[in-house]
C-alpha cells in the first residue's frame, strides 16, 4: 500500500469539475488550487495529437471540437463497452479519468512544491462495484496508491463539520453537474455508515444548461422564421 506515514490527499473527481485538497494542521480540509488559481478544475480532456488537455481549455474548446474531447467521462465509468476512439486508438472511461486525475495531481504538486503519492477519491453512494473499481484503476493509471474510494456524502459530512462523536441520522442532498443524489446516513459510535440512497445519474447542472440552450434556439426559430437550427453550428 506504500508509505503508511505519507500524507493522504482527498481527490473529488467529478462528472463535470474535479479537485484535490488535503488536511491541514488545524483538522480542516483545505481545497488546494490548480496553475489558474481555482478551486476547481473542469472534468474535460481533449486529445491533441500526443498531448491531453485537461480543464479550462479543453472545456473552452469542447463545442467546436467534441470529436477530440471528452466530457462527462465520469458517467461511463465501469461501462466495460464504452470507448472514445482518437486516431484508431481506444481510451477506456478509467483511462480517460485518468488524465484528469494526472492533471489534479500535477498542478496541487506544483502549488505545494512536493510530491504526491496517496490519495483517497470520491465516488457516490450509489456507485456499484464495477463502477468503484474503475475509480481506483483510473488512480492506478495516473501512478498514484489509492488508499481507498469513499462514498461522496460520506465527505460532505466529515468536511461539513457533522460531529462524528455525537449519535445521529443525517440526510446529504448532492446537486452536481452532472447528477442529483439524496443519501440517508448514520453516524453511530463515531463511524459513518450510509443506510440509503437515491437519485438521478444524468440529472445534474449540465442537463439544465442544455434545456436551456435547446429552449432559446428553438425561440430563435419561431421568432425569425428561420429553417436553420443553431444548433447545428458548433460556434
């Protein structure tokens, strides 16, 4: 498992932005931030010959060039038949993952001028085995020693200040980008236990936006007259 004594970073890898942080002195978690100076990094890749662009500027471009990019990998993740295809070569979810985890990894190394090497990542509740599987492999590939995979309502608790020396039923809503998810847990004896959850997997911020944007084109169309979907240009 590697260094039993090494600092333990917690990575929150995300449909649509990921981020890293770490335990400070005084028992906080402190988000660490990435070359840009944000506290989030957009969870995109997008191929460029040998290079993978990941954050900011692959999603700047995801639009106009969505056949080299990938958004949204996290909703794949323990599919054993998807695949992106880049220049007759096959990236699986927990490769492409992995990228961003690399780029997580690489900027908080840059900010803390140290290395890093264990790591703990979130998934949510209802994530199953195969799907928390490809999780910890999508850590393997980026070279780190993933000490473990915790559940996300589980963090939100420990990072919320939930008292965990204090018997208690908490109930954590999850609004992501990409998912909406309510757990039930229980904190009992000191430990964190989730007893039920549910939700959408592809109900989340994203979609919104994408409503959004499909009500203002189709308006654009009544009210012009116009044949042409804007939809149709990338631009």
């Amino acid at each position: 498992m590697g260094n039993k004594s090494a600092t333990v970073y917690g990575i929150d890898l995300g449909t649509t932005y990921s981020c890293i942080a770490v335990v400070d002195e005084y028992g906080k978690p402190v988000v660490i931030k990435n070359y840009a100076g944000e506290n989030i990094t957009p969870s995109v890749v997008q191929f460029d010959g040998a290079n993978r662009v990941v954050g900011t500027e692959a999603k700047n471009v995801a639009q106009t060039y969505h056949d080299t990019t990938v958004e949204m990998v996290k909703r794949r993740m323990g599919d054993p038949n998807w695949r992106f295809t880049y220049e007759g070569v096959d990236y699986r979810p927990e490769e492409i993952s992995s990228y961003i985890l690399r780029k997580l990894v690489s900027d908080a190394e840059q900010s803390l001028g140290t290395k890093i090497t264990d790591v703990v990542i979130t998934c949510p509740a209802y994530f199953a085995i195969n799907q928390r599987e490809a999780t910890a492999a999508a850590g393997e590939i980026a070279g780190l020693n993933v000490r473990g995979i915790i559940n996300e309502p589980t963090a939100a608790a420990i990072a919320y200040g939930v008292k965990q020396d204090k018997d208690l039923v908490a109930f954590v809503y999850d609004l992501g980008g990409g998912t909406f998810d309510v757990t039930m847990i229980v904190i009992k004896s000191g430990e964190i236990e989730v007893i039920a959850t549910g939700g959408d997997p592809e109900l989340g911020g994203r979609d919104w936006d994408v409503m959004v944007v499909n009500y203002l084109a189709d308006h654009w169309k009544q009210e012009t007259g116009s044949q042409e979907d804007p939809m149709d240009d990338p631009e």
